[in-house]
C-alpha cells in the first residue's frame, strides 16, 4: 500500500498541537460559561433548503448521501457549514423548552467546499456564541457578546495581541440615507465599500460610480466614512464633521460609542477594540452591531472572530427571534499559528513520569507505583522495556515527560527531574510534581517575525 498524502483542507494535528487546540477550547469554554453561557451541540445535517438560505452558498454545501441509497431517504442534506443556520433551526424546534434571552456557546466541526488556502479549509473548527430573545432583545446584549469575546480572547495569553474591529450597520445605513440613496443605492454601497480591505479606494470609488451608479460626491463620502477609525469614541465627532445626517444615523452612532465605551476597560496592550467604520459584513443579515477580528501579524488570515446583530434569526411566523453572536474560527486561528510553529506544546503526551522498569519480573511494581500516582490524579506511564536505565530516560526526553520514577522493592523509589538531574527519595502516596508540571504547557516557539521568543 502507498504511503498516504494529506487530503487538502483538512487539517490534522500531532499530539503537541492538538494539546495547544484543546487547551484553547477549554479556555473558551470556561470564559463562556463563567458569563452564563450554556454548551450545545447540534447535528452534522441540515436540510439543503435551510442550508440555501444564507445566499451564495450552493457551490460550498457538502451534500450528504449514501453510497448506494435506496429510496431518496436521505435526499436533501447537506453537511453545515457554519453554526449559525443549525443554531436558528435548534432555537425554533425547542422554543417551548427554552428560557429566554437564552446565551449559548457551540464549539464543533462545519464543511464548506472552499478552495484551501492558508486560514481556509473544508473541514474547520468554530467557536459560537449567542444570546437570543423572544421578538426583542435589548441592546446592552450586544455590549455584552463583545466584552466575553474581548475576554476570552485575552485569557489566551500565548496568542499574538488583536484588535476587534466593531461598526454598526445602522450607522452605515443611516450615512446612505442621508446622501439621498434609495434601498438598493444603500445595499450596492455597501456590497462595494465592505471589498475595501481587498481593493484599492481608487477601483472602490470607480466601481461605486460605475456599478452603484452614486454621484462623485457621493462617493467620496462614502469612502470619507469607511475610512474613519478610531480607539475611542472620537469618531462620531469625524461622522458628523462629514455634514450628513438622519435618524438611523443618529441610533447607530449612539450604539457604537455606548459599545466602544463599555469595551474601553478591557483594553490592553494585547487586546484592542477599534471603531472600524468601513466594516459592514457581507451578509445581509446583520441589522446593527457588526464585529470583525484581526490577529496582529497575521492580517493576511482576514477576519478571524467575526458576527453581529440579527434582529430576525430564525421566526416560526408567529414569534420572531432576534440575536446577536459572534464565532471564532478556531481553525483558521490555530492552523497556520502551529504550522508556522509559533505555537506547540512542551511535551507531546499528557504524562508527568515514567515509571522505570528494572527487569520485566518486577513489571508489577512498577505498575503498583503508577496506579498509586494515578489515583492522586498524576499521569504517569510505565517504561515499555526493562532496557538500561540511560534508555528509559532518554524514552521519556523524547516524549517531554520530566520525571523518571526508579521504584524499590517497598513500593516507594525515587524520583529523578531528568531536566536538571535532581533525584530524590520519594513516596507515590505523597510525591507531587510542581503545579505547571501536572499538565502539558503551551509554548511560544517563534514570533511572526521568526524572532525566538
């Protein structure tokens, strides 16, 4: 048989980088639940007329069949390809049972038919979160998604710093508006605008003169907006220097500064927020509060955290369910963070010490002092062979482990930091290794830059 080659957009980590995946996924999963946020997991399948509904995405559905399928049974799924189409169709099938606003956090696998590329596969990890209401939801939930965002980011202290970047369709919408653009003018704007961090503003202003069929000025007020970024809440200062105006305009700004000003505390050298006004996000969807995430020295992944607010999720024709939620692609995050070698773990399995071997006659006591450590929560290993002892520690280099255990015959030994060559007596009812040393430790390898750090 061949040797296997890896099949394009689906990434596979070795045990170091799948510890450095797990370790971000509980991370999140902590953040998210110390903010009330409960866990749930929907199926893999999803109906391809809901699957449709998102626009444009006919060409990147996995459809789900059998081999040799009998009777169409399974006609009509398609694997999901975000968590947001599974999650409005979980929120309208169990309404009856859920309290609302109700906040949940969703971290699982979705498939999309994309071309691979760096940041973008076909199989991927997201990490959701949302809180949805029963026909209103109040705008302080929007403030809220952001700041547990800005939190759990920030707790993953072996990342690169960050910056999310927020606008406010509102605000966007209400702009337009007051240039004297009808419904469709204000949507081919924005398509337009939202391809400014692709496009030069040159080809932007010609296509919004060409394609928008908007007049120069215009334009070039539209462009004056997008390009509006500021780390405070100066910018509405620079929006109505613009001298336009509206309603909408008026309740988007007011929205942006409030959510800008609350994120303000959780600002710091690593962790960001910026009023980022040439973001609309390209589904129309969205109603308000737009995010979008950049990871510092690695802008070419594009937006890594993105979302918003939807005041329509899903509605069953009687009851409509607006939210808001903001997804981290995990994947798109970690991949090219580990590839790079910027990110791996200190050792490659979860043991703490191998327990030696001194002949395979006395394999017994060597199991005896690894169960003992087990059961006081202690990942050990036993050594594979009673090779010589210079073997059995270079075994446990190999694999990161730090400790090697020379059992006696009383079923207590010593215990050897193979790191600086300490040993001392020791006792697998009391012995315990330094807290940083119970777990596998996420390392910083290389900068961006390729700097050691």
């Amino acid at each position: 048989m061949a040797k296997p080659t890896p099949l394009s957009g689906f990434p596979e980590f070795l045990p170091a980088q799948r510890f450095v995946e797990q370790e971000v996924i509980a991370t999140l999963a902590r953040t998210f639940e110390l903010h009330g946020f409960g866990n749930v997991e929907t199926r893999a399948v999803e109906p391809m007329d809901q699957l449709l509904r998102k626009g444009d995405t006919s060409k990147e559905v996995y459809v789900l069949r059998r081999l040799h399928e009998e009777g169409g049974k399974d006609k009509g799924i398609g694997l999901h390809f975000d968590l947001t189409v599974p999650f409005a169709r979980y929120v309208l099938e169990n309404a009856g049972k859920l309290e609302f606003p109700f906040r949940r956090y969703q971290i699982q696998k979705v498939w999309r038919g994309e071309r691979p590329q760096e940041g973008r596969f076909r199989e991927f990890t997201q990490a959701d979160i949302d809180i949805v209401g029963r026909d209103t939801l109040a705008f302080h939930h929007d403030v809220e998604v952001a700041r547990v965002m800005l939190e759990a980011l920030s707790k993953l202290d072996f990342l690169p710093g960050f910056r999310l970047q927020v606008n406010n369709r509102k605000l966007i919408q209400g702009f337009y508006a007051g240039l004297g653009l009808d419904e469709h003018g204000i949507d081919e704007v924005m398509r337009l605008v939202d391809k400014l961090d692709k496009l030069d503003e040159a080809l932007v202003r010609e296509l919004l003169l060409t394609e928008a069929g908007v007049t120069e000025e215009q334009a070039d007020k539209a462009l004056a907006l997008a390009t509006i970024r500021t780390a405070d809440d100066s910018f509405v200062a620079r929006v109505r220097a613009l001298g336009v105006s509206s309603e909408l305009l008026d309740e988007g700004l007011d929205e942006l500064a409030t959510l800008v000003r609350a994120c303000a505390p959780l600002v710091t050298e690593r962790t960001r927020i910026e009023a980022d006004l040439s973001i609309a996000r390209g589904l129309d969807y969205y109603t308000g509060t737009v995010f979008e995430t950049r990871l510092d020295g690695f802008e070419s992944l594009g937006s890594i955290c993105s979302g918003g607010r939807y005041d329509a999720l899903a509605s069953d024709g009687r009851t409509t369910y607006p939210g808001v939620g903001i997804s981290l692609g995990l994947s798109r995050l970690l991949v090219p963070l580990v590839q790079r070698g910027v990110l791996t773990a200190d050792r490659s399995v979860p043991s703490v010490v191998v327990v030696a071997v001194t002949a395979e006659e006395t394999r017994a006591e060597a199991d005896a002092v690894a169960t003992a450590l087990r059961a006081r929560g202690i990942p050990c290993e036993v050594a594979p062979s009673a090779a010589k002892f210079g073997k059995q520690i270079r075994h446990a280099e190999r694999r990161g482990i730090p400790y090697v255990w020379f059992p006696d015959a009383e079923g207590r030994g010593e215990v050897k930091d193979i790191r600086d060559g300490n040993q001392v007596a020791a006792d697998p009812a009391t012995w315990q290794p330094p807290t940083q040393d119970l777990r596998p430790q996420v390392i910083t390898t290389t900068t961006p830059e390729g700097e050691s750090s």
